[in-house]
C-alpha cells in the first residue's frame, strides 16, 4: 500500500507526533510519498528527512497508485488537501495539529490506532457534498469547487453588499448584508455557523445559505435541496466583493454573475470505528458542559 502524506506548517509541539506517523507507516511496510513544499519544510525547519518514496506536487500527484491521502495539519490543512484528491477518488484521512479539527478530527495519540486501521482496513468512507463554482457560465480554474463553503463578502471599507438570490428561476430576496455564505453540510460548522447558521449532518443532501451580519431582523439562514441551482447578483458602493471558495480569496467586480450548485463530484473523508459525529460536536463545541458539575 502507498499513501501521500500533506501538511501546510507544523509547530515544533507536533513534530513528534508526525515522526510517529511515519515510523508507524514504515513499520507496516506502507510506502510513503509526501509533498514537495511540506518536505522542505520539514527538512528546513527541524532538519528532518525522513526516507520518503518520492515527492509530489500540486500537478503530480500518482493517485492511480495512491491509496489514501493523510492530511497532517489542522481544517484549514485538509481543505487545502482537496486540491490535490478532488477528482480521483482518494480517500483523505485528516490528522489533528490544529485546534479545533471537525475535519482533521485524528489526535496525536490515536495515531497509531489510526495506521493499524488503515492497514486492517478498519475503516469506512464518507462521501461528502462539494459545491461548484462559475462566474458569468465559466469556470476559474482552480476555484471553481468547495467542500464547506462559497463565500460573498464585502470589500474591507466599504458599506453593506445588495446581493440578489435566486433559486433556479425564482427570485429568492435581495440580502441587504455585510456578505453571504453558501455552504454545505459539513461547511455547516464553518462560517456558516458562526454567522448563525444550523449545524446539518453530512449524512443529508441540502445546501445552506446563512447571510453575514444581515440588515434586517427577519432575515434568517435557509436550508435548500442540494440539486438547488443559486444564482447571485452583487451590488456595491465600492464596485466590487470579496469572492471565496474555502480557503482561496479573490476581489470580483459587481458585474459578474455566480452561478452555486452541487459538484459532480464528492469527497471520500476516511471514517475511524471510534469516531462519530454528534460526539464529535459534543466534544469540540462543548455541548452540556457545565462548570457546575466540575466542582
């Protein structure tokens, strides 16, 4: 078996526990490619090299011989992870040397536990809805998809966004906001959430729409079926908006016309026996904690 092992940055704190990853890879026979840019990282920063199969970069990735994708970093890491996966059907397991990590949801010391899964083939897949992207009916390359989310937002100094929603044919309202975010079950603890949106379990098919900082008490957050066609029209004082699709960021000018719906294409999310959902929102939002009881 091989896997490709991805990370953005990675704190001094977590070095061990990558090292334990990859001896505990080794110890299993699996052979082991790494990114490019995490490598010489790794090699520049703490003078380790480890004895990797071979690099890979964004363009050359060997997913026919991949068999999964471990993302070592925090949410923020495994997001970025998907652009290297989203079309091949290469499973993404994400390890956690971030914060909150509903996504990357692996701790340090599960890490062993998590490679004897991976090697008995202990484990389930998750297929989870992405969106896709096009600006005036093209698509941008490289942007054009979102596993949590498509993001409106306004321009730094400039007043509330006028953006106009449709669902397919049908006017929907104009949102009178700082931004709207378009998301998706599993982006629904993302932005959406802490613009108030509801928490939705991956397991449905829909597609959020939650407004930022709306100017209006009666505008709330709305659940659409995920075959939804959204259409989004912005206007601004400034002339333009802040366009994202996770975690890449453009400036887009009003004229241009999105167009949301549901991608073609899912991504498998490598599911542990031990892992499950509503403990994991138990857990990382603190549900029922109590200071009380802890006396």
């Amino acid at each position: 078996m091989k896997v490709a092992i991805y990370g953005k940055n990675i704190g001094k704190e977590y070095l061990p526990a990558l090292q334990n990853l990859v001896k505990c890879l080794e110890k299993h026979a699996i052979q082991v490619v790494c990114e490019a840019g995490f490598a010489s990282l790794l090699q520049e920063r703490f003078g380790y090299e480890p004895d990797f199969e071979s690099l890979f970069g964004k363009s050359a990735l060997p997913a026919e011989e991949i068999g999964m994708l471990l993302s070592f970093g925090g949410d923020g890491t495994f997001l970025d992870s998907v652009e290297y996966v989203r079309d091949s059907g290469v499973p993404v397991l994400g390890i956690n040397s971030g914060r909150l990590g509903f996504l990357a949801n692996v701790r340090a010391d599960e890490i062993e536990r998590a490679v004897e899964c991976i090697v008995g083939g202990q484990y389930e897949l998750e297929q989870r809805e992405m969106l896709q992207l096009k600006v005036d009916g093209r698509e941008m390359q490289g942007f054009d998809y979102a596993l949590n989310e498509v993001g409106v937002q306004k321009v730094a100094t400039s007043s509330l966004l006028n953006i106009h929603a449709y669902i397919g044919d049908v006017f929907l309202t104009t949102y009178w906001a700082d931004g709207l975010v378009v998301a998706t079950p599993t982006g629904s603890t993302a932005y959406s959430m802490s613009g108030g949106g509801p928490i939705v379990s991956p397991e449905c098919h829909n597609i959020i729409l939650t407004p930022i900082c709306p100017h209006n008490l009666s505008m709330r957050p709305l659940v659409v079926p995920a075959d939804s066609v959204i259409e989004l029209k912005v206007e601004s004082r400034s002339g333009n908006f802040i366009l994202s699709t996770d975690s890449h960021i453009c400036r887009m000018e009003d004229s241009c016309h999105l167009t949301i719906r549901r991608n073609d294409k899912k991504l498998n999310v490598v599911k542990l026996p031990e892992h499950n959902y509503y403990e994991t929102l138990r857990n990382k939002l603190k549900w029922g904690k109590d200071e009380r009881n802890e006396k």
